[in-house]
C-alpha cells in the first residue's frame, strides 16, 4: 500500500520530487540533450518547465549548447519552436546547417513589457510550442511563477536568457550560468530540481553539428 | 408544393426606436391626425392607447415621450431585417399594406425544414428585449402578415395543423385587413366579422360597396390571384450598420455590439466566410477605422471578438462612438471545420494563436526566416510570413556560419592579424550594386565571446558580423 507522499509524488510528478539522485520517474520529464557532457551534467532539459541560462558575455556556445534539442524538436515535433525577442538576427544558414527545421521556427517581436509578458505567456500555455526560446525583461517573481504555470500546462520547454552577474530567486526548474572557459565553456548548475549538490562541467561545444 | 411565407411585423417599430436602451419610461407617436399612431410598451403600461387623441395622452401620462418618425433608422432596421431573412430565402418583401411589415418565401428551403426553431431564433434574437416582432406562417405573404397580427408578440401564428388553408382563412377577423375607420366601420354595420362572412356576400355587391381593391386584396390573401411584389434589394456587400445605444468608449462597451454584428452577419454569409473584416466607429465628429486578418475564415464568434479585443485594447479609438459598421470583405466559400484529429487541432490552434498575436502585435511582429542563395552573409537570409511554404534551398558546404548575424556589421579592432588559412574570402555582389569583398574569420574575444570578424578589403577595416553564440 502506497503511503500518502507516494500517491502524492505518483499524481504530481512535475510539481513535487524528491530531492535525490537517480529519481526514475524524471526521466520521462527531461528531454534528451544531443551532447553527452551535457547528459551527463544535467540528465536533460526539463520538459514542461522554465531553464535559466545565464550569461555575462554573448557568444560563448549558449545557443549551441540547446542547438542539438531544438534541432530534433523541430524534426521530431510539429509545433514550433519560438524565438521572442532575440537580440541579434537568428541566422537561417546556420540553423539549418545544424538540422533545424525553419518551417517550424518562428520569431516575434512584442515592443511593450506588457506585450512581451502576454506573447510569453500565451506561447508557454497554448501547448502550440515545443520550444520558447526568450530573451525576456526582468521578471519579478509572480510573473516567473505564472510562466512557470505556463509551461507546465503546455508542456513547453522554456530557455530564457538573462544578461547578468546574480541571479535572483526564481521558481525556474533549472538554471545555468555560462562562463567562458579558454576553448570551453564552463556550464555551472546553480538549481535543479531533485539535485542535492551543485554541479559544473567544462564543455566543448562543436561550432557545427 | 403549396408556396409557404413568414411574415415578420414590428407593431410599433417607430416607437420602440427611440427607446431601445430602456432609458425612457415610454414613447409614443402621433400621427397627421394628433392621434396616437405608434406607441411602445412602457406607454401602454401608462394606459395610452392607439387612436387616443394626443392632448388626452399628453394629459394622462405627461413624463411620456412623444417623438416624430425617423424615417431613416425604421428603413435601415428593416433593410438588416431583410438581409437576414435572405439567408433563409430567395425572395423577401416589403408588405406595404402595413408600415413594418417583411415576408420571406421559405417554400423549399431544407434549412427551414429541417430547423425551423433557427430562423425564429434568429429574428428574436435581432429583434431583441426592446423590439415587440409578431410573426406569421401560410401559403400567401397577405394570409401570413394576417396570422401574425392575429398571434402573440414573439410566437409564430399559423393556422390549426388539421385543417387546410381554406378552412382557416376564412376566419381571420375583417378588423385585421388594413382598411380605413369607416370601412372598418361599414362591415360591422353589416354583421360582417370575418373573411368567411365577406365571402358568403355575392362578389358584385362586395366590389360596388366595398371598392374592387378589397375583392383583389382577398384574392391575393386567398392565393387565386396573383401578388407580384419587388423583392427587398439584395445587398452584395456584407455590411451590418447601426447606431449604439449608448457612446462607447471602450472595449467593455463595445464588446456586445460587435458580437451582435458578427452574429448577424454569420447568418447572413451562411455558407461563406471571410478573414478580412473591417470595423468603422464613428462618433460626433471622429471616425475610426480599422482592418482585421485571420489566417483561418472567422466563424467563432468568440474567436472574432478574442482578436478584435486584442487589436482594440493596442489600438483603442479614442472617443465615444455612437455607430458601429462591421464589413465582412473578400468572402469566400467555407465549407466548415474539417476534421478533429489532434494534428489537425494543433494546426487550428496554431493558427488561433497566430491570429491572437497579429491582432495584437502587428503582422510584422512574426515571421521566419529562411536562407537564401547568396554568398554574401547579409543576402543569405530572408524573412518570410510564417505561412509561406518551405522551400528547399541547397546550402554550399560552407565553414560554419555563427548561430547570430548582427543586423549591421559593427567596426571593431582586431588585435591579431588571422592567418591566411582561417581566412575565408567572399566576393560578389556586382550584379545588384551591393559589391562586397571581405575576408571572413573567427576571432575569440577577450571577453570570451566568439566573433564572426571579417576584413574589408577595401577600406582594410575589420567589422564584427555575428557570434558563435
């Protein structure tokens, strides 16, 4: 007989979770990485969940570290993987080089925050997307939790990349910061969910898949 | 198959027009007379009646309104009335023995067959809280108009199931025709009540005393003579226009009259559909106008108005309107939803959401980019609507290009010249006047950000073009 946790762990996977290692019933939440250093870091992206990737400097491989996940969401998936408020030109030749599928990629750009919290939101819930790719304004923590909400419910991956030195709190499922490491980047897990130390790894990240 | 005809009768349309917000205790109309012509039902509640001379209802209920016709307005409510009715047959009419008074041919029409409870739906729900509509069924427009006058406000009036037409219309009282007070006045002297009682009359005498018209009008309600009238001119354009009653300056306002002409306009386009639609406000002296685009033809009425209510609430107009017009434009066949597989459903969804976003953001908010053939960086992308169809572009075996491309190459200054093997020289561009020559290398920064660097070869400038991101 299940005791009361269990049934409880059993009916809410996503929301609760022990915090221990080798947990099995994660795996089905977590979306296969395509890099085996991140597989190993990191077990998967977590799917129905915000990821936080944290960065000082552009262009250090945090778009080439989920490269290999969004290449086989657009191959594998039929709904589209969104870019919201990308700071610089997504470059076609590039993503399609690497497998991406651009027919079902699209790009938006909301002006106002108001705007920009809304297409997020929608994007996340509507379960239209596989992928939510965002470069939001700060976000207090109600409005991180409501997108948290979001994404659950439409079982949407959401990588939001933010440009600064300390991270807040955030009910995110996952967050990472990226350091440049010499020829490396060095990917540091700040919060995981079911994890009980942090972690970090050098990665090589290839400039072509 | 004997001919069939709904009537529809505003009894008191005139009246009822100046009191459609419910904001007056009553209104009523005096005819050339200084009678009482029209009045609606908050003045008969007042215990004003028609043919009370005006002064005696002035003095019985003085807070009352006494307005004068608008012409105009009655002819435009009709003219909605009758576009209406043109979803549910090929001709309808004006009966001009009545002031307000449209009569539609159903004769048949497997829509009204098989759910004659939708039509009698629909003009209720046209006519609304405000508006008093009696409504008629039989082989003839005049029989039916006469059934209706006959019923009850709202019911639909025809004769007994088990009996024919010629046994029923026989009954219907003589005080209904739409004679003049000493004819109606006459035929009671006579002991004549009905029409079966005008018929037991030998049909000379009928015409000497009573007039040839009244023996034709009876052979046209009776169905033996003919009773050509002009059809209500059919508009081609699909249009709803009509004041609100009240100004409205917001989308909380606005919101239930836009339902109601995206409403009447969807039973008018019946087996069309659109994804244009154009919504025009006009207020004392501002106007507004604004255009919508779906990607799927709207026919969900809360589709409709989630997307206008987008647009509004980015774009709201500023002033208090006081006529809304709603125009469906470029319809086209719709032959409804096909399908409920889930792929399928995600492509509605999908669209749904693309319509949300657009409404609200703007079409060139959205749209995906696809490379193009062109050796030069800034060329070998396009943007494109998200709908357009992929299309297969051979990619060269390039070295590998950087995920971001920087909208303007920035200048910059490199500190260390590359070697010849990590250059990659790209030309071309003479043939469009965009001429470039450029040697392109990666160049990690000292930051640690991983740059796309090329050199001018012209200017022998470096420029940052994208990053390895």
């Amino acid at each position: 007989m299940k005791t009361a946790v269990e049934e409880l762990l059993a009916r809410h996977p996503q929301r609760l979770w022990r915090a221990e290692a080798g947990n099995p019933g994660r795996q089905k939440h977590l979306q296969d990485p395509g890099h085996s250093e991140v597989r190993d870091l990191l077990g998967g992206w977590p799917r129905g969940a915000i990821t936080e990737i944290h960065s000082q400097v552009e262009g250090i491989g945090e778009l080439r570290l989920l490269l290999p996940t969004i290449a086989a969401l657009s191959q594998q998936e039929k709904r589209w993987i969104l870019w919201c408020l990308p700071p610089y030109i997504p470059y076609a030749p590039a993503l399609a080089a690497a497998g991406v599928r651009l027919d079902r990629m699209l790009i938006i750009h909301p002006r106002q925050r108001q705007d920009q919290l809304w297409t997020l939101e929608s994007a996340l819930r509507s379960g239209t997307c596989s992928a939510v790719l965002a470069w939001p304004p700060a976000l207090e923590e109600a409005a991180q939790r409501r997108l948290q909400l979001a994404a659950e419910t439409g079982n949407s991956m959401g990588f939001f990349f933010y440009r600064d030195v300390v991270s807040q709190r955030s009910p995110a499922a996952l967050r990472l910061r990226l350091q440049p490491a010499g020829e490396h980047t060095r990917v540091q897990v700040e919060k995981r969910r079911g994890a009980t130390a942090p972690a970090a790894a050098n990665l090589e990240l290839p400039l072509a898949i | 198959m004997a001919e069939q005809w709904l009537a529809v009768i505003f009894p008191a349309l005139a009246a009822e027009l100046w009191n459609l917000d419910g904001t007056l205790p009553g209104v009523w109309i005096a005819d050339t007379r200084q009678r009482v012509w029209q009045m609606d039902a908050g003045a008969a509640k007042q215990g004003i009646q028609i043919g009370m001379s005006a002064a005696q209802a002035r003095a019985l209920a003085p807070q009352l309104q006494v307005m004068q016709r608008d012409a105009e307005r009655e002819f435009n409510l009709l003219d909605r009335c009758a576009q209406l009715l043109y979803a549910w047959g090929p001709q309808v009419v004006a009966l001009q023995e009545w002031p307000h008074a449209l009569a539609v041919e159903l004769q048949g029409n497997s829509r009204w067959r098989a759910r004659p409870q939708a039509l009698l739906q629909a003009i209720r729900e046209f006519a609304g809280e405000r508006l008093r509509i009696r409504l008629g069924l039989a082989p003839t427009s005049l029989a039916a108009a006469l059934f209706a006058w006959q019923g009850k406000d709202g019911e639909l009036c025809h004769g007994p199931a088990d009996r024919s037409f010629t046994e029923c219309w026989q009954e219907i009282p003589l005080k209904l025709l739409p004679a003049n007070d000493t004819l109606h006045a006459r035929w009671e002297s006579l002991g004549l009540y009905s029409c079966g009682d005008w018929l037991r009359l030998d049909r000379r005498e009928r015409a000497l005393r009573f007039g040839p018209e009244w023996e034709r009008f009876l052979d046209r309600l009776r169905g033996i003579r003919a009773d050509p009238r002009s059809p209500w001119p059919l508009q081609e354009e699909f249009v709803v226009a009509f004041p609100l009653l009240q100004e409205v300056s917001d989308w909380q306002g606005l919101r239930f009259p836009l339902r109601r002409a995206f409403q009447e306009l969807r039973l008018r386009l019946r087996h069309r559909a659109s994804t244009r639609w154009e919504l025009l406000l006009q207020g004392r002296d501002a106007q507004y106008r604004q255009l919508l685009h779906s990607r799927d033809p709207l026919t969900s009425a809360e589709l409709f108005l989630q997307l206008w209510q987008e647009r509004l609430q980015r774009h709201p107009w500023g002033f208090a309107a006081r006529h809304l017009q709603l125009r469906a434009m470029d319809t086209e066949n719709w032959a409804g939803e096909q399908g409920a597989f889930w792929e399928q459903n995600l492509l509605r969804e999908q669209g749904q959401l693309l319509d949300r976003w657009r409404a609200r953001l703007g079409v060139d908010s959205i749209y995906r980019v696809q490379p193009r053939a062109d050796h030069r960086p800034e060329y070998a992308w396009h943007s494109v609507v998200p709908e357009e169809s992929e299309t297969n572009t051979a990619l060269p075996d390039l070295r590998p290009r950087p995920l971001w491309l920087l909208p303007e190459p920035i200048p910059v200054s490199v500190l260390h010249e590359p070697e010849t093997s990590e250059l990659e020289r790209i030309e071309g561009g003479w043939w469009d006047g965009h001429d470039v020559s450029r040697d392109y290398f990666r160049w990690r920064r000292s930051d640690g950000a991983e740059c796309w660097v090329f050199r001018d070869r012209r200017s022998a400038r470096y420029f940052l073009h994208g990053y390895f991101a």
